[in-house]
C-alpha cells in the first residue's frame, strides 16, 4: 500500500509542476485567415477583459483577430474550436455557442488571476469557460494552441 501511495505522489507531482509544460506562445491556427502566435505581452495589448478572477481576451474576440474562414457554404455552423494543453489535455466549443449564447461571453483566454499572472500550476495561458455549469471539465491550463476546424459538409 505505501508503494502504491508513493507511485501516485510522484506521478501527480510531476502532474502539476511539469515547468515544460507552460507554453511561452499561444498559437491560433486551423480555418483562420490569419495564423496568430501570442506572447502574454501581445494578448494584452488586445480588447483585454476582466470577468470573475480571470482576466485576458475573450476567444470570440481572439477568432475575430485570426478571421475564421467562412469561404464555403455554411461553413461557420460547422466549425468548432478546440483548445489544446501542452499536456494534450482538449477542450471543445461550437461556433454557434461561441457567437450565439451567453456562455460565448464567457470563454477567456486568461493570463491574470487575481490581477497577478497565473501561477506555475495554470501556465502562461488558460481557457476557462466562466458561464458552465460545470467549469472544470472546458478549463485549459497550460493553454498552448487554439485550433479551428470544421465538419466537412454532409453529401446531399
């Protein structure tokens, strides 16, 4: 029992304080006109948003900056983003909820909390979805990369 219990410890310490795990660049890439790389710097020179604890830029206003690509039928109801950890931990949102609800409202791009940078254990970035009823499973550390895809079109 207190091999397992050693095992564990180490296993979730090196969970939480994997230093190459925080990401110095956010990338936003995919269906975009425009491919961003952001430094914390960059980010908040843009349209920067308190909201809760949290403050950075809102995603919809970070996708309005790379200019998702809408250059085929209907092709904003059938793009997604999914924001990606340096751990390969995902998270994913709908255009449609992005740009369509209150919880769109809700989705920053963080590099503050409690007006301090975010603590070793969150990263440089993370996305935290502030309007879910259950915030934990869509809340990114270790933000590195926003990358938007699209469904390919249903044959008629």
């Amino acid at each position: 029992m207190r091999a397992l219990a050693a095992a564990l410890a180490v296993v979730c310490a090196a969970a939480y304080a994997e230093p190459s795990a925080v990401s110095q660049e956010l990338r936003v890439t995919g269906e975009v006109e425009r491919q961003l790389v952001l430094s914390p710097e960059k980010l908040r020179a843009m349209k920067f948003v308190e909201a809760g604890a949290y403050a950075g830029v809102r995603l919809a206003d970070l996708l309005d900056e790379a200019r998702i690509r809408s250059d085929a039928p209907r092709a904003l109801r059938r793009t997604y983003v999914v924001a990606v950890a340096t751990d390969g931990y995902q998270a994913v949102f709908s255009w449609g909820e992005l740009y369509n609800t209150p919880v769109g409202r809700s989705v920053i791009v963080a590099i503050e909390r409690d007006g301090k940078p975010l603590l070793d254990g969150e990263g440089q970035f993370a996305l935290v979805s502030l309007a879910d009823e259950r915030p934990g499973p869509r809340h990114v550390k270790w933000l590195r990369q926003i990358d938007v895809r699209r469904i390919p079109e249903a044959p008629r």
